[in-house]
C-alpha cells in the first residue's frame, strides 16, 4: 500500500564489482545516493521462474484449478516473503529515521526485482520526501532518494501527522499482533486520519487494518475486500505471524 508520490526524475544504472551487484540512483535535487542489493530474496522470484515452466502444462489444466493452484502458490509465496523479512515494521521504519530526519509516513515490504526490500517514506520538516530502502534481512540502510509530491497532498500528510499522537512505528508494533506486519501507511484520505497496516498470517492469509491515531487500537478493516471470510476463518489465527 504505496502512497502515490510524483518521483522528480530517478534513473537507475546496474553495477557489477567484484561480484557485489548496486545500482546508482539519481535524484531530481541532483544528489547520488548509491544502493546495494538486498540481501534476501523475494519468494515470487523463485514461483516466477516455476511459471514459465509450467505454461504448457498449465494450458491443459482446468481453469478453476488454475485459479486454485494460483493462489495457493501466491499464499505461499507471501508467506514465504513475510517469513523472511527478518527485520520488522516497526525496526525498519526505525533505522530509516535514523538515516534521514523527518517524520516515517509509510513503509512497504516490496520486491524489486528479484530482492525484497523495506520502502520507507519520510516526511522532512522542509518538505522533501525521501524515500530510504532498508535490508530485511540485516536491517542495514540499503541507499536512498528523494522525491517530489503535490504540496496539496503534503499539506493534508502534515495535517495528518499533527492530529496524531501515534508515530508509525507504535501502529505497526501494535498490529504485529495480528500478524506479520508488511505495510505500514498514513491515511490522510478520510475525515478521520488512521494508520493502515496490512498483515500477513503464518498461512499466507492477509488482512488490512486500521490503527486509532491517538489510542493505537488496532480495528479490522471492514472496507477491504481482503479481509472477507474465505481469507480468514478467525481473528486468532493470525496471531501465529506475529512480528513480535
């Protein structure tokens, strides 16, 4: 769950030395920031690769067994990513801000490429986003970029922001008990601002909830279709993957 920010101008060249795979990133302010490679894997990369060669035996299966087969596969597969993110929400969002100063607005579990990586969004007290990519697996800052949004949608994240008394870090600890936490982000859409997390069970299942901004009670959200009862059969059972 990715806030929907304007990148300036970032271009990526791919760096081979001494077998250690970077990438140079450069931003629209004109600053460098080099970026290493994560050191963990992304689980789609590997079901991927089983995809391509099972495409023509898939041709003769039953449609509704493919779609069966298929998201079995993508439960495991987010499981699997869940899993191996060793570094937390809450730890990663935490290492970021020690990075960069600012205020953590989302943090995301995301594949690039063939690596899974943290994205974390800081808000600075100028009003420059940067976006900082941390190692799930070490918890090390991976390289970072800035990057340009609307002073609108700036504007409603601060008004957001002042109304809580709820960091990102404290709502994704507090979600951890439902499940691993995998997407930590602020809801300035509404009336009301919340935190949105997402979570991911021991099973693959995933669910999205809503953080209270001041109390930090954690709410099911009722508006996500995720969260229907063909992807959970309890609340419980998601506590076996609990980041905490």
């Amino acid at each position: 769950m990715k806030r929907n920010i304007v990148i300036a101008t970032v271009t990526a060249a791919a760096l081979v030395a001494g077998g250690t795979a970077t990438a140079l990133a450069v931003t629209g302010d004109g600053g460098d920031s080099q970026v290493k490679q994560s050191s963990v894997r992304a689980a789609d990369d590997d079901r991927n690769d089983r995809d391509d060669r099972d495409d023509s035996a898939d041709d003769d299966r039953d449609g509704r067994d493919d779609d069966k087969a298929d998201d079995k596969a993508e439960r495991a597969a987010d499981a699997a990513d869940a899993k191996a993110a060793k570094v937390t929400a809450a730890d990663a969002i935490t290492a970021a801000l020690k990075s960069v100063r600012g205020t953590a607005v989302s943090a995301d579990l995301d594949d690039e490429g063939s690596s899974l990586v943290w994205d974390v969004d800081v808000l600075s007290s100028g009003g420059t986003w940067h976006s900082v990519s941390i190692d799930p697996g070490t918890g090390k800052v991976l390289g970072s970029h800035t990057e340009q949004e609307d002073a609108d949608d700036t504007a409603e994240a601060r008004a957001a922001l002042k109304g809580s008394s709820v960091t990102a870090v404290e709502a994704a600890r507090a979600a951890a008990a439902k499940g691993t936490v995998t997407s930590v982000e602020l809801d300035d859409d509404g009336r009301t601002p919340a935190w949105d997390v997402d979570t991911t069970a021991a099973n693959g299942a995933e669910k999205e909830w809503k953080v209270d901004p001041r109390s930090a009670k954690v709410t099911a959200d009722t508006s996500s279709d995720d969260n229907s009862s063909d992807h959970d059969d309890n609340d419980d059972s998601d506590d076996d993957g609990s980041d905490d």
